[in-house]
C-alpha cells in the first residue's frame, strides 16, 4: 500500500478512530481521578482542623470539668458564687481569691471559649463528624487507588495501541520514503547479462553496501525459500528505492524476469513512483509497457560501466 495524500488521509483517520473510545475512556478516569484526589485533600483538611480542635476541645473539657468539680464541692458559697460567675460571664475579676491551679484552669477555660465559643456545646459533634470523615476518608482513597490503577493499565494500553500502530504502518511507511527502505538499489535483469549487471553491482558495493543492493548473489540465504515469487515482488515494490531494469528481448521471455515486472508495472501505473525506475538497455527487443519513444533508456552499447554507475548514484540521490 502506498502512503500518498489519499491513503495518508485514511491511514490517519482509522488511527484517530481507534484512539477515540480508549481516549474518553482515559478522560473519564482522569476526571474522576482528579475529583477523588480534591475531594480527598478537603477532607484531610477539615479532618486536620476537627482534630487540631480535638485538642482544644481536650483542654477546655480539662478546665471545665476541673471547675464544675469545684463548684460542686466547695462550702466556700462566695468561692461557688464567684466561680459560678466567672464560668458564666467568661471573665476573671477576682484572680486573687483563687490558688495556682485554680487560676491556670478558670484562665484556660476562659481563653478557650472566647476564642472557640462552639467548644462548650460542640464536643459530641465534632467527634461524630471526625469518625464520619475518617470513614469517608478511606472510601475515597480506596475510589482515588482503584481509579490510579485503572489509569496506569489504559496507559498501558494506549502504549500498546500505540506501537501496534506502529509497528503496523511503520513497513508501509519505510516503502514510502527514500532511505528508509531496505535497499537503495534493486537490480531487474536477465540471465544472459549477469556479468555486466554483477560489474556494476560490486561497484556500488563501494558507496552502499550489499545489505542495501537487490542481487540475488548476495541474498542466496533469504531467497532459498518457498513462495519466493511472492516475496520478490514485495522487495521490489515495497523495499526498494531505485529499481534498474536492463531491458532486452531476454527481459521480456524470462520468468523472473516476468514475476518482478508485474511489480514494476504498478509502480509505474502511480506516477509518483516514476522516480523510482531506472531503465538501462542491454541488448535489442522490446519490453511490453516500454516504449522506446516517451521512455528515456541507458544503453550499455554507448555508456561505459562506471558512467552507469555514476548516473544511478545520481538518480539515488535525486530521490531524496
């Protein structure tokens, strides 16, 4: 398959359709994430002040209970009074009547209710509502924990989808685009001009190497196979930069010859590919799709070896 602006179009809108699901499933999960994890802060904020007004809350508890006590079991009735007044109004007036401890608790309890007016009626409240917020606290770390491992495997899973994708055009892509295909030259040839072809090939061995040159003597490994028809015409078409066909009579009634035309001709047959062919003629007749007229030609009879080497070089790199 070809990449060109039609097909690109395709390729890209099946690759953005395939992510649409996964992605406002990803959106959904981070959202509610995001509301786990502020929900989770207001608590452990509230729950931070309750119980730093615990604390308080202990304190005044102390001094009040210490002073009910005293006024339940004082004889002193002008101690009693006093105190009783003290605790009412939230004012110490009379500090020299009371002993150490007395004074530190009545001031303590003082101090604490005008600063915390709530603290005297609130004490059974605020303990119900800390036990509550504990209760909703771990409820909601355990939503914002299941919800973190669910967006860590759609993560993952967009990972995945993300490198089938590539893996899955990454082929297509690479036929598509100079230097990134497997082999910068491919050589299309008969028989009976092997040792031209051969000369030429172990020429360009010196600028490229034989891992990027299509001739089979230097693949007898990979072409010892079963359905190598198949694969051929996949490594001409797909995998290759510049094919140089040697075009003669023998082209036209060789099989192979034959096999890797049919690849060839749908090149052709896309005129963006047109750069991709190399014609060089080695001998007479004609080749079916040829046409000595409109198609421009090498011909071995009037170009030495190194001219023809030098001129694939040139048309390689115009690819680029």
């Amino acid at each position: 398959m070809r990449l060109g602006k039609e097909n690109l179009y395709q390729t890209v809108k099946g690759i953005i359709e395939s992510l649409e699901e996964p992605l406002i499933k990803l959106k959904k999960t981070q959202d509610n994430y995001e509301n786990s994890r502020r929900h989770l802060m207001e608590i452990n904020k509230e729950l931070e002040y309750l119980r730093r007004g615990r604390k308080t809350q202990k304190r005044f508890n102390e001094a009040k209970s210490y002073l009910d006590s005293l006024v339940r079991n004082t004889e002193d009735d002008s101690l009693k009074e006093w105190l009783q007044e003290a605790i009412s109004k939230k004012s110490v007036n009379k500090w020299r009547r009371l002993d150490g401890q007395t004074l530190s608790y009545i001031n303590r309890y003082v101090d604490l209710i005008n600063q915390y007016p709530m603290l005297d009626d609130e004490c059974d409240t605020i303990v119900s509502r800390i036990f509550k917020l504990e209760e909703e606290e771990a409820k909601v770390a355990s939503v914002k924990n299941y919800t973190y491992e669910g967006l860590a495997s759609m993560y993952d899973e967009l990972t995945q989808v993300f490198k089938n994708i590539r893996e899955e055009k990454n082929v297509n892509m690479k036929a598509d685009i100079p230097n990134l295909r497997r082999f910068k030259v491919a050589f299309s040839f008969p028989g009976e001009h092997r040792d031209k072809v051969e000369e030429i090939a172990e020429k360009l061995v010196e600028i490229f190497s034989k891992e990027q040159i299509l001739y089979d003597r230097y693949h007898r490994a990979e072409f010892a196979r079963p359905n190598l028809d198949t694969h051929l015409q996949k490594l001409y078409h797909d995998h290759s930069d510049l094919i140089v066909v040697f075009i003669c009579a023998d082209y036209q009634e060789k099989k192979w010859c034959g096999i890797e035309w049919r690849a060839i001709r749908d090149l052709l047959n896309q005129k963006v590919a047109d750069d991709r062919i190399m014609f060089v003629k080695c001998g007479q007749g004609a080749v079916d799709g040829v046409f000595g007229t409109i198609d421009g030609y090498i011909d071995t009879n009037e170009v030495s070896t190194d001219d023809i080497v030098s001129d694939i070089i040139i048309r390689h790199k115009s690819l680029a």
